[in-house]
C-alpha cells in the first residue's frame, strides 16, 4: 500500500515492522489523513504473520507535536460528530500485536494520546510529554482524560490537562508513563530492540497476554482474573505451548511458530 504521511517499513528488524509519521514540517501534526494511514497500515501488519511486533515512531524533533488545528479550527459540534476521527482511534486500539512508540522531543496533544495507545513507550532524553489542549479552548478528546490519569494517577494528570504543562521524559518515566530513556541517536533502535525480544516469543501467548492486560483497564478484578484465566487455559491448544515447555525442559531455545 502507498501513503502519503507515513513510511512503513515491514521488515526493520526480524518479525518487526515500522510506522513513520511524516509529516515533518507540520512537526507531524495528526490530521484525519494521517490517522487514517496509520490505521490501514496497521490493520495490515496485524493481518501479515511475518509481523510480530510493531513500532511507531516520529523523528528526533517531534513523535507529533498534536493536532491538526488548521483542521478542526472552523468546524462546528455538528461536523465533529459527523466525521467520527476518534473511531480511526478505536480501530487503532483493536491491534492485536504489540505496539512500542518511539518518542523523540515533542509527543503533545494527539501525539500524547497516541503515545498511550501504544503498548509501551520507549524515550529519547529529549521527549516532552503534555496534553495542552486547554490552551486552545477545548481539553483531550482521543484519550487524554482517560488514558493519562491511570499511567500517571489523578493529581498528575489533573496538572497536565488543567494547565497545559509538558512533562519531560524523565518525568515521565517516574510517573510510570515511559518504560525507558535513552540518548537521541538510541531511541528507535533501543525500541527495535525491544520489539525484537518481543517478536521472539510466542506470537499468539504474547497477543493473549496484551489482549489480557488491557483488560484490566476495562472491567473488575473477577472478571478480569476470569478473563486471564479463560487465555491462559486457550494457550495449551497451541503448539507454539508444547514447543515452550519442551525447550525449557530440554534446556534448549524453543522455536517459535506462531501456531
């Protein structure tokens, strides 16, 4: 598939894809083109068995800086519900593999909320993280509220959303909202890396487990333990299960195949 905003790479490493966003003079600026593009890319590599794990990134400047204001500026409550833009986020969030964002310097706004809708984020020294909608006259609508507040807990993220300030990386990282930070010219490789300890596993266990964890953010602890425990027994039908605890019990490297 060809895009217009975005560079897809579905070999960067073994079993790992790569999605830019490009949109560099617009310090990646998320409009409904954009998202879209991410969306269908996304939908393919989860559809392709050669992809076991997927990274999104920007570049060193910006992963996205937010919005596309331009785009939304004139428009009225009416035309926002028409369009729908946050059901490409849904879909987005439906991505059975996993997904690491790769953020270098500013992750704003919709960058933020992207940055959330990845699976873990890995950090250039660099990063800023903020939702400063309320600057504008509005507040995070694609997850900001939400996402934010169970990463960082309520008094955090109330500052972030009710003043418009940005975080750096490092606080980021204690508020448990990063999972590592490395020096610029690391960031995307040191994020390759961990989709490549990722794609390494079992694909359909690593799939359960995340489609697992994301539960836990969606209902109670019985039924999330029901949950865990219903894919948990699932996984004992797969061979990739017999292969694992044969190679652990032959002292070997179990080979994976996604069965």
């Amino acid at each position: 598939m060809s895009y217009e905003f975005i560079l897809v790479d579905a070999q960067v490493a073994p079993f790992v894809a790569k999605i830019q966003l490009n949109r560099p003079k617009e310090l990646n600026a998320l409009n409904l083109q954009l998202m879209g593009e991410i969306r269908d890319a996304l939908l393919a590599l989860d559809a392709d068995d050669a992809v076991r794990a997927i990274v999104i990134t920007g570049n060193e400047r910006a992963f996205a800086a937010g919005a596309d204001i331009k785009q939304m500026a004139g428009r009225t409550a009416i035309d926002m519900l028409k369009i729908d833009q946050f059901s490409t986020w849904d879909s987005i969030r439906k991505t059975k593999k996993p997904i690491i964002a790769a953020v270098s310097g500013f992750a704003l706004g919709g960058g933020c909320e992207l940055c959330m809708l990845c699976d873990m984020i890995v950090a250039s020294e660099t990063a800023q993280f903020g939702q400063p909608e309320i600057n504008i006259g509005v507040m995070p609508g694609a997850g900001g509220t939400q996402r934010l507040t169970r990463a960082v807990g309520k008094v955090r993220a109330m500052e972030m959303v009710l003043t418009g300030k940005f975080i750096s990386a490092e606080e980021a990282k204690a508020a448990g909202l990063v999972n590592k930070i490395v020096p610029v010219e690391l960031y995307l490789d040191e994020a390759i890396k961990l989709a490549s300890e990722i794609a390494g596993k079992s694909p359909i266990a690593v799939q359960m487990a995340k489609e697992s964890v994301l539960k836990a953010f969606d209902t109670h602890l019985q039924e999330g333990l029901f949950f865990e425990r219903k894919n948990f027994y699932m996984l004992f039908a797969t061979e990739d299960q017999k292969e694992g605890m044969a190679a652990f019990v032959e002292k070997r490297k179990p080979d994976f195949k996604g069965q």
